[in-house]
C-alpha cells in the first residue's frame, strides 16, 4: 500500500472517530434554562434528545422529571444551580452516560429530562407546575410522562403520585428512591387506583430515611383488594448509607433486564377519556363531629352523579350518600356534602362518579381524624338516683345498655339526639357498671360509673 493510500486511511479513521464523538457529544447537551416554571423554582437543566426540533410538533418525546435532594436547594444563580448535576440523570448526562436512545420491547425512544432546582421543598402544586410547563413548551408524549427522585426529591415522587388521584393519573411510572414519604395509607391506595408503575429503591440501614418507608410502600400497595398492574417493585441495597441513587440510576444496574430508564418506558399513561374531569375532591373537618366534603369539576359528560363512600380503615368502603350531577351543557360543577359520622376516629372517604352506562371511576381517598373526646359525659359518678348521660353527638336510635361487673345487662334505655338523658338507677345494688352506648354505625362507646 502506498504512503498516500495509508496517510488517507488513518485521516477517514480520525475523522469517522472524531465525527461519531461529536454526534455522541452533540447528543448530551445539557442547558441551563433560568426561567421559573413555578414560585419555588428560578431555574432548570433542560435536555433535548438528539434530532430534536421544536418546529417538529409530530414527533413526541417521553419526558423525565428529576427531582433532586435537599442538599442541591438553591435560588437559581448560576453557582447554586449547578448543585443539580451533584447526582441522578443531570450528573449522567454531564459525564456522557446517559444512553442517546433507548430500545424496549422493539421500539426505540428518546427522553426530553428536566430537572428543576427548588429554593425549599415543593408542594404538589409546583410538581404539576413543572409538567405543564414542559408540556407547553416541547414535544412532550403526555402518555410518557415519568417522575423520579433522590431523598427528599423521592419523598416528593411518592407524594405527587399519592396525594391525589388527579395527579396521579398524569404519570405513567415513578422511581422514588430513598424517598423521605412516610407511607401513608391513602397515598398508597391513590398510587393503585391512579396504576402507577413503581420501582423503589432504598439501602437497607439508611441512617437518614429508614428503608420502612419504602418497603412499607411497596408492601402496602401491593395487598389492597386491588392492586397496581404491574404490582410495585422494591429493591433494597445491602448497605449503611443514605445514597442508594448512584446504584440504581447506573444504566448497567440490570436486576430485571432492564436498568430504570428502560425499565420506565414499558408503560404509558392510558389517557382514557374521562366523563368527568378535573375532579378535585377535599374532605374536612368541620368540628369534632362533622365533616364536609366539597368537590369541583371541569367538564362532565354522560355523567349521573357521585357516590359518597367512608371507610374507617381504608379498604371497607360504605356508601353513605348519592348526588346527581349539577352540571347544565357539559359544563363543570361544585358540589359539597356534609357527613355526621359518629364520635370521632379515623375516617377515610372517596367518590365513586358513576356514567349513564353506570361504568365508574373513584376519585382520590382522603383522610379526616375527628376527636374521641368530649362527645359523651356521665355524671354524677358515683351516682346514687339518677345517672345523667350528656351527649353533644346526635345520635340516631341509639341503645344504651347498662353492664354489670359479671357482663350482665341490667338496664336498656335508648338515646335519640344530642343533650341529655337522665336514667333511673336507684334500684340498681351497690357496685362499679359499665354502660355502652350502640348505634349501629359508629363503634360502642363504653363509660364506667360507680353505683352507691
């Protein structure tokens, strides 16, 4: 081979090697973008897959939100943003490994990823703040719409997938990992019915967020009546630190054949059309003994109305109410019931909005805590004639039964309304009597008294 022949092949080798480093590099821009998508928030790191263009509106891109720690709070400026690419999928892409695409079940797909700095943590509020915007203003698939997080921005992943239901059903999957979320009941059952992929990830003697939180998640989701498709999943590291997010977010970490960025693209937010939407459901508390549950919507469309359930332990749920809807032209609606439930305790509650063609949907579970005391007052105690029962509850055919120390009644009287009720127990024997109060919805109340 001439010197000529060899001087033209080592060129075309450089320059197909420099070529393909700078198409790699080219795809691994990260920018800085000071805008504020949300009060908490002045800036974010915007990553735009190779090929993208903006004026391209027919391509759609999954989109990933990174929610980072507490550790990379700051307001913006130019020095504290880059407290950002400490960790996660910033830090991937500013070293170049993160993956240009990604091939699943056949089909190959390229992230848009945000991630946002918050000046302190953010609410739900500023979460959805963030998805609109980047849905406004790039080529966002809004059936891949993926949230994941480190310690406290893991917290926040668990808490905008199970805060509310509305939020929920925006996401397709999340990847909390060492998430500062205590698993609340609720969330977990909201995460289920929204059919949220989650894969968790925690170090099993984390010293800052103990790995309960997640396996508790986890475990929770999984066993209600009905869970998640696909169930949750967990992986919990065998280690005494806090960082579980260098492991997992490694694009070679393969436990089910996929590291978590392919892993995410398996499942896509259905984007079913709803009768109703925009149902924004609250309950609260009014008083210690009642409770107010108010509800907006949109838009409805072939709707009948809501069914109010309660449960007391977050899975038995009873009907306690029907309202038809409100709504004229297809126009959205407020609504507001108001439930006496009983002296105190937990409570949960859900609408069941039901169609024409009586296909339903649930809405968000809430959770009121109503106080057990002060609702009934026994006196006087001892009592010697008449035993006076006060009640501020209303009860509604309620029995009282009087017990003796062997677990005998000795006495019925019913109970109907609040105020008082004076009961003749001078014929009673001397001793110590429990009486219990049964209404048939709430829980026996019991109160003890001595008899002289």
């Amino acid at each position: 081979m001439s010197n000529q022949k060899i001087t033209l092949t080592i060129y075309c080798c450089v320059l197909s090697a420099f070529l393909f480093s700078f198409n790699n590099s080219s795809a691994q821009v990260q920018t800085e973008r000071y805008i504020s998508m949300t009060p908490l928030s002045n800036a974010f790191y915007e990553y735009l897959p190779q090929g993208y263009s903006s004026s391209t509106t027919s391509q759609k891109y999954p989109l990933m939100i990174f929610i980072h720690g507490s550790g990379e709070f700051g307001d913006g400026s130019p020095s504290q943003l880059k407290k950002v690419l400490k960790h996660g999928p910033p830090k991937l892409i500013k070293q170049k490994k993160f993956p240009n695409s990604f091939t699943v079940n056949g089909q190959t797909f390229k992230y848009i990823v945000i991630s946002p700095q918050f000046e302190n943590w953010p609410g739900d509020i500023d979460v959805d703040d963030v998805i609109n915007y980047a849905i406004q203003h790039y080529n966002v698939d809004t059936t891949r719409i993926y949230l994941t997080g480190l310690s406290m921005g893991g917290g926040k992943v668990w808490d905008y997938a199970g805060d509310d239901i509305k939020y929920g059903r925006r996401i397709a999957a999340i990847v909390p990992i060492s998430g500062a979320s205590y698993p609340a009941f609720f969330k977990c059952a909201n995460i289920a019915a929204a059919n949220i992929a989650v894969w968790a990830t925690h170090n099993s003697g984390d010293p800052t967020v103990p790995s309960y939180y997640t396996i508790d998640y986890v475990n929770t989701i999984n066993s209600l009546p009905s869970p998640p498709n696909p169930l949750a999943l967990k992986t919990i590291f065998q280690s005494n630190k806090h960082d579980a997010w260098t492991q997992t977010y490694d694009v070679n970490f393969k436990p089910n054949g996929k590291n978590v960025f392919e892993w995410m693209l398996q499942y896509k937010n259905t984007g079913t059309a709803l009768a109703v939407t925009g149902l924004d459901f609250n309950a609260l508390k009014k008083d210690n003994h009642t409770v107010t549950l108010n509800w907006v919507t949109y838009s409805e469309n072939n709707n009948r109305g809501f069914m109010i359930e309660r449960s007391t332990d977050g899975t038995r749920f009873d009907s306690i109410g029907f309202v038809s809807t409100l709504s004229v032209g297809g126009r959205g609606a407020n609504y507001v019931f108001t439930d006496i439930p009983g002296p105190g305790g937990k409570l949960f509650y859900r609408l069941k909005q039901i169609n024409l063609d009586n296909t339903y949907q649930f809405s968000s579970i809430k959770f009121v805590e109503l106080s057990t005391s002060n609702y009934v007052k026994i006196y006087p105690n001892p009592v010697r004639d008449i035993l006076s029962i006060n009640t501020s509850y209303p009860f509604r055919n309620a029995q009282l039964n009087i017990y003796d120390a062997s677990g005998r009644v000795v006495m019925k009287e019913s109970i109907n309304g609040s105020g008082t009720t004076n009961i003749p127990v001078k014929k009673l024997p001397a001793g110590v009597y429990s009486a219990i109060i049964v209404d048939g919805i709430n829980d026996n109340l019991s109160l003890r008294f001595q008899k002289n």
